[in-house]
C-alpha cells in the first residue's frame, strides 16, 4: 500500500474524509488590461510581477479613463499576496479617483475566502500596506 493511502485512513483503520467547506467569496487577480465599473483600464504595472507572461496589476499601479485621465489603484490583496511589499491588485480593488475594478481579461488565479478562515489582513482595504519585509520579492 502507497504512502499517500496509508495517509488516507485514521487511526482506527477508518478511510479520512477532507472535510469540505463553504466557499465565501472568490477575488480573481487583475492584470494590465483589467477593467473598472467607470470605463477605466488598468494600463501601467509598475511592478515586475508576472504570471504566465502576464503582469499582474499592484496597489499603486494605474488606471488610464477613455478621457485621458489617470488614477491610482489604492486596495488589494492585502496579506494575502504581495510583490515587492505591495499587495497585488484584485478584481474588487478600490481605484483612488472612487472607482473599483470589476474584470480581468486573464485568469491568472484567484484569492479564495472558506467559511471559517481567518480574516485576510487588509484585504481590499484602502490604503493598506503590509508591513516592510513581508512581500513575496
């Protein structure tokens, strides 16, 4: 018998059986392309953050409007993933100018809230910045 299926039943010889939970909320990452809820599009990833040959959107990245305006993304993930010290952008982040994002054009992944987890310190909370040190570099 494999590893893997002796792992499998507990200790009284009982097949274990994951315990499923309840999904609560999906965030899916944004990348340069992303749209906002205002006709925006996130245009600049100041970051180097990429995933499969896409770069993934950050909080200070911008966001170009079809006036020519700019604003700034200003929430994210949070601590839940982070470049650099900054929290990668998510479907759902806060734009400076009042805006939010609202679609990727890639499915690079996506943040997952289970019934039960932890909360996600500042998770699309505006102006939040993990402490220094803490980013995936």
């Amino acid at each position: 018998m494999s590893a893997a299926a002796v792992a499998s039943f507990d200790q009284e010889g009982k097949v274990s059986v994951p315990v499923l939970r309840k999904v609560m909320a999906r965030y899916p990452i944004a990348t340069v392309g992303s749209h906002t809820i205002r006709g925006g599009q996130v245009v600049v990833a100041d970051s180097d953050a990429h995933m499969d040959g896409f770069r993934i959107a950050c909080v200070g990245d911008r966001v170009r409007y079809p006036d020519g305006s700019e604003s700034i993304i200003v929430s994210g993930a949070g601590n839940a993933s982070t470049f650099g010290d900054r929290p990668i952008a998510l479907v759902g982040s806060h734009v400076e100018n009042g805006d939010r994002i609202t679609l990727s054009p890639e499915n690079m992944g996506e943040i997952v809230l289970f019934e039960g987890d932890a909360p996600i310190a500042g998770l699309l909370q505006p102006g939040y910045m993990p402490p220094p040190g803490s980013g995936e570099a």
